[in-house]
C-alpha cells in the first residue's frame, strides 16, 4: 500500500536500497558460492528503489565482485531491451514507465488550496500523465533561469521548469524546480465570465487546469461572458491570478459546433487548408487507364458506417477454382490511389504530413485531404472510375495465405452498401440492391471471410472487449441518445480482409528491400505483466510463468475470466498492461494481431502512414516515379511524427465524446445509475455508467468516513478504520451529483456497491490513522488530488 514516509524514513529506505559500503555496519562479504542474483530479483531491487540507481549500486547490493561485472552489465542490458527499464540522466536505471529524475515539466496552474501543480512536457505515448506537486522552498520563490543569474519571478501556469522529482505513489511525484526555462505561449481553451468586479475570467475546458484565467487588455475587443475562446497564458506572475490573452473566438456555451471545436482548438488540430492545398485539390480530375490494370468489370463493392462519406477501400472474394487449392479463396482489395494525387513535397502532401490522420467528432470531421480529394476524386463511389492500388490475395481453406500480388488499376464500385445491410443480406433480409449482389458478391465475401477468422483463431490474437461510444445528434445538434456501437460480422470482415491487406503490404516492401512504414506493437511491458500477474493469483486465475508472454495467453485468461464477476476488470487490466501501438521504419511486429510484420495500406484518405505504404509500394513494383527512394531521410522522424498526431486526435475525439456525454447527462443530475469502478487513484474512484459508457469521479471524499489507503497491487482503496474496499471492477451504483459540459466531467456519489468489509489494518483504533500522514485522506472540500507531501511529514 501506499504511505508516506518521514524524511528519515524515506533516507533510510534510500540507503538501504543503494546497498551498503563496505566500511559500513552490517556489511558482509558475498560468499564465494553465493548464486548470481536472477533478472527478477534485479528488476525487484530497481523497481523498490526510490531513486534511478546506476551499475555500481546493483554490484555493491547484491556483493558481486569485479569479475561478475560483465554478466552483470548483460543483464542490465537484456532489461533495456526487453523495455523492463530505462537509462535516464547519467546512465541510471529506473523502472520501465518511471519519469526520469531529472525532467523538464510545465506548470498548469495552483488548484483551489494553493498547491502548484505541473504536467511532463516529454511522456513515453502509452504511458498515462502522472500529477506532478511542484515543491517550493518557500512561498514566492526566485527560481534561477540559468546559472549566476539573480532571480526570476514566482513559477506561474505556463512556465516551463527543469526539475528533480521524487516518485511519492504510482501516479504522483514531488518536483523541486531546479531552473526555470525560457517560458512558451500556452494556448488554454475556456469559457468566459464576467467577475464582481467587472473583469472577465475564462475558466480552462481543460480538466487538468485548475485555475481561472483572467483576461488581460490586450485581448480581442468585444468578448462577451458566455463565450468559448482561445487564449494565450503569459508567463508565470508572483502574486494573484495568472493572465491570459484572448486571441481567437468559437462561439457562445450551448452551441452545437462549439463542442468539437473545443476539442480541435484546445489539441492545436489544423483546421484551414493553406491556399496552395485548396486550390491544387480543386484542379484535380479523372485518372486516366493508361497502364493501370482495368478492374471496372469486377464487382468490388464498399462496405462502410452509415455516416462515412470517404470510400477509400473496395473488396470482392470468389472461390479459388485451383485444384491444388480446395476449399481456397481468391481476395481482392483496391485501396484509394491517393498518391496519384498527393506528390512528396508538394503543398497537399505538407498540409497532410501536418495532420497526420483525420480527426472525426460526432457532428464534423477534420479530414487529412481537402474535400475535393477525400470526398471527392479520392473517394470510391459507385458507378464512377477511380484509380485504386490493390493487391490480390490467395488463401486456402484454412485462411493461411499461400500468395499474393500488387497492382495498379483503375475501379468501379458496383455498390456502396453500410455494415447493417450486408449483415442484413446475410441474415436473409435483402433490398432492392442487396437481392442482386447476394449470391455473386456478399455470399463469398462471408465465405472468405470465415477462412480468415479461422487463420485469426489459430494464431491466437488478443481479443479485447472494447465498446466505442455513438453519439447521435438531432438536427439542431442536441444530443439525441448515447449508446456502445453494434459489433456486427460484417464488420470483422472488413477487417480480416484489411489486415490481410496490411500483412501482404508489410512482406511485399520487406522482400523487396523498400523502406517501410511499420504498425508496430511491442510486447507488453514486463513491469506492467509481473503485477498483472500477482493480482490474478489472488482471485485464483493464472498466467503463465517461465515462457514468453503471447497474446493467446491473454486470451484465454479473458475466456477463464469471463466465468466469474471480475471479467470487466481483469479485461481493463490487460488492457492497460499493453504497448501502445505506434509507427516506425524499424519491425518490431504486431504483439495484438500476433504477426511478425505490419504496416497500414488500407485508408491513405485518413492517415498519412497509409500513403507512405503507397509510395513505397509503387517504387518497389516501378508503377509510376510517384513512389519514394530507398534511401529515405527523416522517416524515423515522421514515424514519430504521425504516431504524435494519432494520439493527439484520439484523445481530440474522446474529449468531445466525453463534453457530448455531459451535456446530454447534465439534464438528469440527481439521478441514480448502475455501473462498475473502473479505475482506482488517491484522490478517488472512476466510475464507468452502463448505460452510456461515460466514466466519472466519486471524490474519495464522499464515501463512508475513514481513511484510505491506495493499494497499489489490488487497485483498490482500503479503509483504514473499518476495513472496507472499492476496488476495480467492482459493481456499484451512484448517484449523479453534477456534470460539466464545458470539460466533460461527470461527479458521482456512491450509493452502494463496492465495499466489501476486510480485517481493520493493525493498530488502527478510532480516530485519526497513527503512524504518519495516511497516502489517502476524506477531504471535505473537493474532488481535487490529495496536497500532496508538503505538510509535515
């Protein structure tokens, strides 16, 4: 569990865990035939250590002597590349996921209690934000921008800080500023009001931002209190309430369109084309024959939601007529030629490069391509020709593919039909067009589908419950119902037939020796797996030891799972004991998908990684001089690059998801809802409703009156007193006390659920927890995190 130690304490649990000195007491010599320490108990020893440690520490620990150095250094560097730690400032180790101990940070801004409070500027893409304390000496302290220099002002939201941290619990550090940085414009998104005494304040849309704003003189004349804008923070002010310049105005709270707009301001989304895109976009036309391969006789179709508007992918399946092939499949897949319309380097390909992907909202989409292409000459609609790169692909009955081949060619959609009437077709409920297309299109289309998923099976994919939130808006742009999208067979067929794509692109540009963009997925983080693991062993459910992880054992964990009450939670646990998937020229395989090269072909109108695909295929096969060299330069940058603005549109989309949610909940506060505790912090429980999926906050204030403690391990808060715990995954229901469409915060009150009773902690009588500040207390006053240490200790 986690609880605070006195400075003593910690100092001595410092010392212990850098080992003692040979002239020390208590030292003893390792004897000769003592074992060489195993990897877990090094990883152990590194993960207990409240510093970065470095190879001399480990050596002193463990008494090894001069000649076990070499294996020692081995070991340390089998760890690294297993991503089980990381080398930091001065060639330390800390655990995998661990902020370095000296990093740059950037101040949000005091919360209501005064305590300062700062965000990393640089996180690891699949690793949640810690809340960083920041820790003054004393209050108003002049931070020194740079060696010898005098003073500087008091820190303030904005400023960038060099810091030294110190890890107090899972999600929290103490950061004690070591310089203050030349400080950037931070753009805050916010509504407007107007104060008692006249001046107006803009309250952030950002969650995270825990202070008001107030406006200075230079903003933009005619701003009204009720208005959402987007202002610049200046640099950090001694005393009183930051400024903020106001520089750009979105509309008026309650408006339909400020919702995503919101989103797109607040993540710096590129929403205007430059000119010089615009108008190369309108200048685009037909492509002609000329030496594609002619596929208009063949019956591709799309198979899309109901609300796209961009076609950029065509499929069509038939039987393989091969005797040596029974039971086999034939696939096509034509994918939208995009790179005949977007050459490296020229103002279409700078403004999608920027972007990076689409960003899609429930009201709008911020598309990577201009309308004219991405819905236009682009886009494969039907009964009109449009230039494809598609690869045919032979399977056999098994689903295991036997060949496959890349062309260039020129389409015509025989139909744009939705996931719901294919699936429709299948289950014997045709239309006028779905009747036609049943036998020669659809019917194969599941018969190679099935192959596929068999081959899927086989390998043993990790299989996630994931349900994505719809929103459906009327047409004043109200939220009309929330609800988790239907997953339907058709849509998994899309899919198997798309990564089938993918794989056969990855192996194409890799035997040809071509650079490619991979999608990779790295193992799982054996941290992250170790405490999986000793959590599930105590609900009596396994996984293995000994072997190397795959993703069926996760599988069959989820299955095993599924049979008891924990199913939700053991799922969210695994989920978040993955990698983040991300792009990059070097194959590192597909951990999920079980595949040992990757790359994304499929959707070059959304996402630039695709188009990269594209080039790099027609280079290797010599269909055009619109394809990309084999010395590229700077791809390892770009694949960082789209792998930042993936990120940066997901959590775009989850934010105005969240805003919608609060808006269309905001009308029944006071109601009560089922749901499940679905994360577990200090400052409280999250809390997932069944009903729309939407998660919210029940302040560890509001529960039953004791003090809690964060037990790490079992993700749960354990009263101190009365021994009672909430712990992930457990059911509950709450009561909806208040909702903030302007950051999309939800606050419950637990009504039941939860709490299961165990024995008191030892020595814990009535009334306040002896032995120091608790890690958790009841606070009366917010939802707020915890002040942090800077109390007495």
């Amino acid at each position: 569990m986690s609880k605070s130690k006195s400075r003593p304490e910690a100092d001595r649990s410092r010392g212990k865990s850098r080992g003692t000195r040979r002239d020390e007491p208590g030292h003893k010599k390792r004897k000769q035939d003592a074992p060489f320490p195993t990897k877990e108990e090094v990883l152990r020893f590194i993960r207990d250590s409240e510093t970065p440690v470095g190879k001399r520490e480990i050596a002193r620990a463990f008494q090894l002597k001069g000649s076990d150095r070499i294996p020692l250094k081995a070991l340390l560097k089998e760890l690294e590349r297993e991503g089980a730690v990381d080398r930091g400032r001065g060639r330390r180790l800390g655990a995998a996921g661990e902020l370095p101990e000296v990093t740059v940070v950037q101040i949000i801004g005091p919360d209501e209690d005064g305590d300062l409070w700062a965000r990393p500027v640089n996180i690891r893409p699949d690793d949640a934000e810690p809340r960083i304390l920041v820790i003054e000496e004393k209050r108003g302290p002049r931070v020194p921008a740079h060696p010898g220099a005098r003073q500087q002002t008091a820190l303030g939201p904005g400023d960038r800080v060099l810091v030294r941290l110190t890890r107090v619990d899972a999600d929290e550090y103490e950061a004690r500023p070591i310089r203050k940085l030349e400080s950037r414009a931070t753009r805050v998104v916010g509504l407007v009001s107007r104060a008692s005494d006249g001046s107006l304040r803009i309250a952030p849309a950002d969650r995270r931002i825990r202070t008001e704003f107030i406006a200075d003189g230079r903003s933009i004349h005619g701003v009204q209190a009720g208005e959402i804008v987007v202002a610049e923070v200046e640099p950090g002010r001694p005393m009183g309430t930051p400024r903020a310049r106001i520089v750009e105005r979105l509309g008026r709270t309650g408006e339909a369109r400020s919702v995503s707009l919101i989103s797109i301001a607040a993540h710096g989304i590129p929403a205007e084309f430059p000119p010089a895109a615009i108008e190369q976009a309108e200048a685009a036309g037909p492509a002609p024959l000329g030496h594609r391969t002619d596929l208009r006789n063949v019956p591709l179709v799309t198979i899309d939601g109901e609300d796209a508007r961009d076609f950029d992918d065509a499929v069509y399946a038939q039987a393989d007529t091969d005797p040596k092939n029974p039971g086999g499949w034939k696939l096509l897949v034509a994918i939208a030629d995009v790179a005949h319309y977007v050459r490296t380097g020229d103002a279409l390909d700078k403004s999608a490069r920027e972007r990076g992907n689409s960003v899609y909202f429930p009201d709008r989409v911020v598309p990577m391509l201009p309308e004219e292409l991405s819905n236009g000459w682009c886009s494969l609609k039907p009964d009109e020709d449009r230039p494809v790169m598609a690869v045919e692909i032979v399977i056999g009955a098994d689903g295991r593919k036997k060949r496959h081949h890349f062309l260039r060619g020129l389409m015509r959609s025989a139909a744009r039909l939705t996931y719901e009437r294919a699936q429709a077709a299948m289950d014997g409920r045709t239309d006028a067009v779905t009747a036609l297309l049943l036998e020669p299109v659809i019917r194969p289309l599941y018969g190679a589908f099935r192959a596929l998923l068999s081959a899927r099976e086989a390998r043993g994919t990790l299989e996630l419950d994931l349900p994505e939130r719809r929103v459906h808006l009327g047409e004043n742009g109200e939220v009309l119902k929330i609800e988790a999208r239907e997953r339907l067979d058709s849509h998994k067929l899309i899919e198997e037939f798309m990564i089938a794509a993918n794989v056969a692109a990855a192996e194409a540009l890799e035997k040809r020796r071509w650079p490619c963009m991979y999608r990779v997925h790295d193992q799982p983080d054996p941290t992250r797996i170790e405490a999986l693991r000793e959590f599930l062993d105590g609900l009596d459910l396994h996984l293995p030891r000994g072997q190397a992880i795959r993703p069926a054992h996760f599988t069959r964990l989820l299955a095993k799972a599924a049979k008891t009450p924990y199913a939700d939670m053991i799922n969210s646990l695994v989920l978040r004991s993955q990698s983040q998937a991300v792009y990059s020229p070097e194959n590192l395989g597909h951990f999920g998908l079980a595949l040992s090269r990757y790359a994304h072909f499929t959707s070059p109108i959304r996402r630039y990684a695709d188009l990269l695909v594209h080039r790099a295929l027609i280079a290797a096969y010599g269909f055009g001089d619109e394809g990309i060299p084999r010395e590229v330069h700077g791809f390892k940058e770009t694949g960082d690059h789209i792998s930042a603005t993936e990120r940066r549109a997901a959590a775009a989309e989850r934010e105005a998801v969240d805003r919608y949610t609060a808006a269309f909940l905001s009308k029944r506060t006071g109601e009560l809802f089922a749901g499940r505790i679905s994360g577990v912090i200090r400052a409280g429980l999250f809390v997932q409703l069944d009903e729309t999926g939407a998660d919210g906050i029940v302040p560890v204030s509001s529960l039953p009156n004791d003090f809690y403690d964060h037990d790490e391990k079992r993700h749960a808060l354990v009263g101190r007193r009365w021994g009672q715990v909430y712990r992930l995954g457990d059911r509950v229901q709450v009561r909806l006390v208040a909702a903030q469409p302007l950051t999309g915060g939800l606050t419950f009150e637990l009504i039941e659920g939860g709490g299961e009773e165990v024995a008191p902690m030892p020595g814990r009588g009535k009334g306040r927890p002896k032995g120091g500040s608790p890690a958790v207390r009841s606070r009366k006053k917010s939802a707020l995190p915890p002040r942090g240490r800077r109390r007495r200790r």
